[in-house]
C-alpha cells in the first residue's frame, strides 16, 4: 500500500506476533509473509520484538533475525519499529543500535522493567537509547512495569530531546488531554487496542495494534475511521470488534490473539513458555467471539 504517513511512527504499526513452529523454533519465512500480508491489507508497519513477538523467550540470536526479516519484508525500513526493551540500559542501547544497523526506522522502549525505577533513572535509561540515533518512542505499561511514565515525566523526556512519542497503554484516556497541554510536540500512539476510538478521538496520530495480526482489514477501516472524526462509520465497527480488542489488554492477549490468528487462517499457532495455551472458560471466550466477527463478515 502508498505510504501516506508523516513520520515512521505514523498510522497502524502492528506489534506482530511471531510465528513458531510445532518444535517451537522460529519460522521467519512464515514471519516474513506475514509482515508482507499486513502491509497488503490496509497496514502501515510493523513493530518486532513486543510483548506480541514473545521476545522475552528469543535468543540474542533469533531477536536479531527477526528485526532483519522484517525490515527485508517490509521493503522499506521507515515501516519497522523495533521493540528493544531489556533489564538493563545498556542492552536497550545495543538492541537500538542494532535497529538501526538492520535499517529499521525508529524503536520503541519501555522504562526500566527489572527495577523500580525514579524519574532520574527513568531519564538516563532513555537518554542512553537515544543516543543510538534512531527515534524513540516510549512505552508506558505501567502495569507489567511498575514505572508510571506519567503526563509530567513524559513532558520532561520530550523536553529531553530523548523520545518522540508515546505509546500509551495505562488505559487511563483522560491522560491524552494532559500530555497535549504538558508535551503538544509529543506524538500520542493508541496502546492499547480497547481503547482506540477514545484516543484517537483525543487526538492520536499512530495505533500499535495487536489484533490487526487476526483481522487487518476491519482495523483499518476502523483506526482511519476514528482518526477522522467519522463516528458514523467508527462506533458501529467498534462495537463489533470490542469483545475482541478488550483481550489485548488482558495476561493471556498473545495466546489470545494466536488463537484469533489460527481461527482466521493466519499463522498463529503456539506460543513458548511459560506462556501455556488457552484452555477452558478464557479459550471459549476468546473462540466465541472471534467467530462472532469472522460471521459479521469482518478480516
């Protein structure tokens, strides 16, 4: 598709699952088609090495190959935003750097995640990053990481120089209006994939997705929807599609939306520890209502 996008981290970066074999090593062809068939349905990058590529079970190795195949895939490195979260700074810079070295267009980058970081640390951990050369985008997951990059802190990164947008996942919507007042050069990216019409209403210019992996088509129609104030268009798919999204914000979001992707004919399949398949009340819910969409005729 026409790259209409201002700047890398513009417009539906998909953080891609990865796909694994029944032996559970990677398949970077499977990878790489799958990078090329997001892109061809409505897309506009794609992010390796989220939590969605399971890159806390990859090797150095396979972490590597991975940000490789989907630059080569993506055909342009403006499209790729490698994920280089790790315990320590200086590993984050080393993984930036080898983005970069890979042709990849910017990084994302959530706060320190193996300690309880203070804004100081929060501040040197993206200066360190930074200084790889590639665009930052920061990641606030508060959640799973425990350091809350909140409006004010995320004003001083900026003001940094150090991070050019923002990956907002706290679910807290209201913070959309207060890092515009805190921070307007900041750039707002949806983060979470049930609150997409909220944010983007708020004004978000970016969408790092998780469910487009399932079904790209009707994300699409939905994100460039919101983004334009169509809500006749917009809260009718978004309805639709909320049961789904509302599982890229729970524990089990990557088994979720590998079964969404086995369900549609798209390559999910399994998962590594210790991450375990679905099973019981969560795999039938998460069965129900993909077949729900797929019925509504939604891809």
């Amino acid at each position: 598709m026409t790259d209409t996008r201002t700047r890398p981290w513009h417009g539906i970066m998909v953080a891609t699952t990865l796909p694994l074999r029944e032996d559970l090593s990677v398949d970077l062809d499977a990878y790489a088609e799958h990078v090329r068939w997001l892109l061809a349905n409505g897309c506009d990058g794609v992010v390796p090495n989220g939590s969605l590529g399971e890159y806390q079970t990859l090797t150095d190795a396979e972490r590597a190959a991975v940000v490789h195949t989907a630059v080569a895939a993506a055909g342009d490195g403006s499209r790729v935003m490698a994920g280089v979260a790790a315990y320590g700074s200086a590993e984050s810079r080393r993984w930036a750097e080898q983005a970069a070295e890979a042709g990849a267009g910017s990084v994302l980058l959530l706060p320190p995640n193996a300690y309880r970081a203070d804004e100081d640390a929060v501040r040197a951990h993206y200066a360190e990053v930074a200084r790889a050369g590639l665009p930052v985008v920061a990641y606030n997951n508060p959640i799973d990481t425990k350091v809350d990059l909140t409006p004010a802190l995320l004003a001083r990164l900026h003001a940094d120089g150090n991070i050019v947008a923002v990956k907002e996942f706290s679910g807290d919507v209201r913070r959309a209006y207060e890092i515009a007042e805190l921070a307007p050069g900041l750039d707002l990216l949806i983060g979470a994939d049930d609150v997409l019409l909220e944010l983007a209403i708020a004004g978000a210019v970016g969408w790092i997705a998780g469910y487009p992996n399932a079904l790209p088509e009707s994300a699409a129609t939905l994100y460039r929807a919101a983004v334009a104030g169509d809500l006749a268009t917009a809260l009718p798919l978004y309805k639709s599609l909320h049961s789904l999204y509302r599982w890229d914000s729970k524990t089990e979001f990557v088994q979720a939306i590998k079964l969404s992707m086995d369900l549609a004919g798209r390559p999910g399949g399994p998962t590594r520890a210790p991450r375990l398949p679905l099973t019981g009340a969560v795999e039938a819910a998460v069965r129900a209502a993909t077949e729900k969409a797929l019925a509504e005729g939604l891809r």
